[in-house]
C-alpha cells in the first residue's frame, strides 16, 4: 500500500502539471471504487482551474477555483499516471487540461477511492477526524506522542499503525523508525520512556524525509506519476531484509502480526 512518502511524491508529481490548469475533461470510467465515486464529479470538476495540491495523511487533495476539493487515495494498487501511451480497464479516472495534459488515475484492485468535498470543509472530513498530528509538522512532539500512547498496553508498532496516534505512517516505516530508534516493535507503547521517544520521533521524520527524497518505494503496482519508480526500498535498515545482516551487526528477523509482516532486529532493538 502506498504510505506518506509515496502520496507526498505523488501530490509533488501531480502539482508540476495541474496547479494553475483548467480541467477541461473530468471523466470517471466506472460508478465507484472502494466507494461509490460522487455522481456530480464530471459537473463540478469540468472547467474548474487547479489552485492547490496538498496531502493529509496518505490522501491526496486536489483544489479547485471553484470552492470545490478532490480527495483520493490510492488504496492498495492506485497510482496516477501522467500522459500514459494507452488507456486500460484498470485507469478510472482521466483528466485532460486546457495544456494537453492527460492523467489517468489507474487502480487494479479498486481499494483506493474519490471522494468531493467543500474547500472550506474538508478538516471536518470524517477520515480526517478521527487522525491524529502529520509526522512532519511541528505538533508531532515528544510531548503529542507520549500524551498519546499513556496508558497503552498494545505493542508500540500497532500503536504507531493507528491513525488516531499519527497520521500517515504505514508498515514499512513504522519498521525502519523503530530499527532506527532501537526500539522493538513488541514493546508495550505505554512504557517506553520520555527519552527513547525523543529518539522515535527524530527517527521517524528522518525515515520520511529520506523516503519522500527517494521518491518512495518501490512495491508492487507503485510508482511516481512519470512513470519512474521510487528507489527508497534501496536503503531499506530491515524492511525485506529477513535474514540479512542488521547494520549493528545482528540479523534481521521477521514475524507476523495480525495479517502484517514486522521486521526487526532483536540485538539492538530492545
């Protein structure tokens, strides 16, 4: 599933081509994804000029002039692609601007979704409601995160998963941050200390910040709008790396937690 890094890179990629553009084509090619699509798409899109491309959590917002906000995400499989040579079943969604350009937004598994929202509405979201602080803004802090995982008996790794802690993190991060911290991913959330916190924090905006440089990873359907494929998954600490050799020197182990691969090093993670 793409995670913060591949939708930051994504929304960076969409940017170069739509901000500022008329859309003059808004065509969905089936009524729904993981959800129903909103039938006046088409109507309120058509015409409408890009005035903003951001992302909250692992959803990408697309604004328009017309008070009007385009959400998606990309689900599983979902990634758009940007002048595609062809147009295939699985691309449900084409955009075409006054500037030529086509994008089509192309999903094989059909769990990612669209959705449109008021401009001034979209904090009140309902996905968006119930998550908690970006990574990368100022408000994840040491302060935010200990509030947060007070009192709580789950392992720090399915803590970190829950959006209500923190917006946008995925498997393959949480993964690397917690290596990164020397944290292990079965240790209870509610008794890790002030200090190794501090430590979990910085880790995981360095592990974002690198990813979103690489321009994501690489797995399965994933890649960037222009076609080109994140090369993050190159300096993976443990994701993948069942047993390869740690960067302390142990060897990378692997488990499986409710359904999800976690991989850890039990030498320097503790």
């Amino acid at each position: 599933m793409p995670e913060l890094p591949e939708v930051e890179t994504t929304v960076a990629g969409l940017r170069a081509v739509l901000q500022g553009s008329v859309l003059t084509r808004v065509e969905p090619r089936r009524a729904d994804l993981r959800f129903p699509i909103p039938v006046d798409l088409r109507q309120r899109l058509t015409g409408a000029t890009v005035t903003g491309l951001s992302r909250r959590a692992k959803y990408g917002l697309i604004e328009t002039d017309r008070g009007d906000m385009m959400i998606f995400h990309l689900g599983m499989s979902g990634r758009w692609r940007i002048d595609p040579a062809e147009i295939g079943a699985h691309d449900h969604l084409l955009i075409e601007t006054g500037g030529g350009r086509l994008l089509s937004l192309n999903d094989p598994r059909r769990f990612g979704s669209l959705d449109l929202v008021r401009s001034d509405a979209w904090p009140g979201y309902a996905p968006f409601t119930r998550m908690g602080p970006e990574p990368l803004e100022p408000d994840f802090t040491v302060d935010a995160l200990a509030a947060a995982l007070h009192g709580k008996a789950t392992s720090i790794k399915a803590a970190l998963l829950d959006q209500r802690i923190v917006a946008g993190l995925g498997n393959i991060y949480v993964c690397e941050a917690l290596n990164m911290a020397g944290i292990a991913p079965t240790r209870a959330a509610g008794k890790i200390s002030r200090a190794r916190l501090g430590l979990l924090v910085e880790a995981i905006r360095s592990v974002l910040s690198a990813a979103i440089v690489a321009g994501g990873s690489t797995l399965r359907d994933y890649a960037r709008p222009d076609g080109e494929l994140g090369y993050f998954s190159k300096q993976w600490r443990v994701y993948g790396r069942e047993g390869e050799a740690c960067g302390c020197g142990g060897v990378v182990r692997r488990r499986v937690d409710g359904g999800r691969s976690t991989f850890f090093c039990p030498k320097c993670q503790k």
